[in-house]
C-alpha cells in the first residue's frame, strides 16, 4: 500500500473500540450499521456467528476494518450463501425482493450438500444488510487488501464460502466489489436500494419543484392516510424505548407479509443498544384508537437520515390504507428538511413505490467465492443467474 506509514492487517481478529461520539467524529463516511456500536450489538444478537473482523492498522491511530461474521451451518436465507446461487429454503423464505426460482436450481444446489458452503464467512453487518469497510484512512489498495486478508485467512481456517452480499455502488466500493476475481470469485447485481437527496430549500419547495404526476401522487398519499383515521407523532432517543418491543414485532410481520423472515430479538437487541450508546434514533408512530399500528424507525448520522425499521398492522390498517407511504415516504422526508439534512437513506424493499415518488436507485452488488477451485466454474454460472433473475424483477433502473 502507498503512504508514509507502514499498514499492518489482521484478520479474524476484534472490532476497534469506539463509541457512538467516536463514530460520529472519525467514521464520518460509515454507515451506521458498520460502527462498532451496531456491530458489537450484533455479535450479542447472533451467538451462533463468530466475529470474524479484518482490521488494518496505520500510523498513530489510524483504522480501517472490514467486518465479518462465521456461520459454522446454514443460517437465515439472507446470509446463505445458497441463496444467491438460485436456491430456496424448504422453508419459503426468500430474500429482500425476493424472485421465482427454479425447481432444477434448487435440486441443483441440494445435491451438492453443505460441505461447498459450510463454515462461511459473512462479509460485513449481516442484520444492516451491507458490505462495506469502515475507516479514518483510504488508500486505492485498501479494500483490495482487506478482502484478500479476509478472504485467505478464512480459507485458511477451514471456512469454505465468503460472500459478501450487499456492497453498494457508493465511491471507492469498486475496488472491493472489483476484487473478487482476484481471489477466486465472481460477482453479480443483487438489487438497488434507494435514496432521496434533498436539493430544495425546504420541504414546500421541495414538493413544488416535482413533476405534477409525483405531487398528485404524493397527495393522493395524504388523503389516503387522513382516510385511514391514524394519528401519526414522533419520538426520540429514550422516548422511544417503551415501544421497542412494538417495533420488532411489526416490523417482524412486516417481513413476514412479503415473504421474509427477522427475529424480534434481532431488532430488540440492535435498537436498545443504539439507545444505550446515545445514537440519535427516533421513529415515527401510526395510532389508531389509541393502538400503535405503524412504526418507522431513522437513525441519524450527519447530513444523512438511515430509515431501517418499518412495520404496520395489516390486520387492523387493511392492505391499502396508505399508511405505509405517510410513515416512511413523507414524514422523514419533512423532519430532514426542518434538521438541514441532505439525504434520506431508504434502503432496499417497495422499490418502484420509491422511485414513483422521487427516490434515487444505488446498486447493490453481491461477491462470493468458494474454497473448492473445482466448483467455482459452477458457481459463478449460477450466481450470474441469479444476478439476471433479479435485473428483470427490479425492472432494469439507473445507476446512481
């Protein structure tokens, strides 16, 4: 690597310390689902995950790591490395927007047995669904040396898959979504996650400078909302705790409904210790009848809003009340242009909802390789596959 200091890199070792402040002052440009705080919250979330973290090391202090977590047998799909090969839980579970598969596909990858795939690293945060480094330093080289460290001293240790299952088309990602074929692996497109930039002054002029079908939709949105008889308010930090418990389960039917699957005590476990950090979270609620039935939960970290936890009552809302569009569309679109901010961060899922009102498409590219050089011919032909499967479902988008 180019620099004055020496970089000295260890894998399968330990998250650096920080906290929520620390994360906010030096890891400007991480998500927040990539500091320690989210991380170390996982690790408790996850017992069956082994940390697996590669950290690089320069100068007085200077850190960048790649997170990683090891799944001894097959984990949630999302984490499966099978699953981007075209394969299907007998479960039914399928990923976030989630495509037909193949019965021969599925028979394909069955008879191949867990042996190809089992022990994997999981590159990244597994519960913030993304794959990025972390870092107070950037070289050119950097990411390539994090994931072949990652990937060798995996390897090394008896893991049979790496996969990295949601890098996102942000700067620099190229070199580590680049790199795979330097190890061994190949990539393909998984999807797009969505996000709104804020050009306008403030919301009002925002809503003006949209062509007249987005405005007409958007208040279509409203009288659907003010139909619904929901009384939508907001709460912060410690005000949110009480509600928790809520949070998890309707986000958990949430996932359920489109065929997904998330544990109650993953979400309890990560917002609590976001709290206990003193991150800035506050989430929007739906009443009805005194009964929360909607929730949308933001985190905030500099210029930019990170909308993360969404669920509704569906039984009391009924399929089409528009609730879901004044929660996650409108509201945390308001409350940013009131705080200055210049980005609301949707994430993956309802993305052509998204994209009718406004919202920008950022690619999400997923990297895998496995140990057995005889295989991975076979594999990058799936995963190929599955990229194009999932071009299609998305409706083919821009790249932003």
């Amino acid at each position: 690597m180019s620099g004055s200091h020496r970089v000295v890199v260890e894998s399968g070792t330990t998250l650096p310390d920080g906290d929520w402040p620390w994360e906010q002052g030096d890891l400007k440009e991480a998500w927040p689902y990539l500091g320690p705080t989210w991380l170390r919250a996982t690790e408790k979330a996850l017992p069956e995950a082994g940390p697996w973290h590669t950290v690089a090391r320069r100068g007085r202090g200077e850190i960048a790591y790649l997170p990683g977590f090891v799944f001894d047998g097959p984990p949630a799909v999302d984490f499966d490395p099978r699953t981007y090969l075209g394969w299907q839980a007998a479960s039914g579970q399928e990923v976030c927007c989630g495509t037909s598969v193949c019965s021969d596909t599925v028979a394909e990858i069955d008879a191949l047995g867990l042996a190809p795939f089992f022990p994997v690293l999981v590159l990244g945060s597994p519960l913030g669904y993304r794959t990025e480094a972390a870092f107070t330093f950037w070289t050119r080289s950097l990411f390539p040396t994090l994931l072949g460290n990652a990937v060798e001293s995996a390897l090394a240790q008896g893991v049979r898959s790496v996969i990295a299952p949601w890098i996102p088309d942000r700067l620099g990602n190229e070199h580590l979504a680049g790199s795979f074929g330097a190890v061994g692996g190949s990539t393909t497109f998984w999807g797009y996650e969505d996000f709104l930039r804020l050009d306008a002054t403030d919301y009002e002029s925002h809503l003006e400078a949209l062509p007249l079908k987005r405005r007409r939709r958007i208040t279509e949105d409203f009288d659907r909302v003010s139909a619904a008889r929901v009384d939508l308010s907001r709460v912060t930090g410690e005000e949110i705790r009480p509600f928790v418990g809520r949070i998890a389960e309707l986000t958990c039917l949430n996932r359920e409904k489109n065929g997904a699957g998330e544990e109650p005590s993953h979400i309890e476990t990560i917002l609590t210790a976001l709290l206990d950090a003193g991150a800035d979270v506050r989430c929007h609620l739906a009443r009805k009848d005194g009964a929360v039935v909607g929730v949308c939960v933001a985190i905030r970290k500099g210029d930019r809003l990170f909308l993360k936890w969404a669920g509704f009552d569906y039984a009391v809302l009924g399929d089409r009340s528009g609730v879901y569009f004044g929660l996650v569309l409108d509201a945390p679109v308001r409350e940013a242009y009131d705080e200055g901010l210049r980005f609301v961060e949707y994430g993956a899922g309802a993305h052509q909802a998204k994209a009718l009102r406004g919202c920008a498409p950022r690619a999400v590219t997923t990297g895998l390789v496995v140990a057995d050089t005889g295989l991975r011919e076979r594999v990058a032909g799936r995963l190929a596959e599955f990229g194009r499967t999932r071009h299609e479902v998305f409706g083919g988008g821009r790249k932003s």
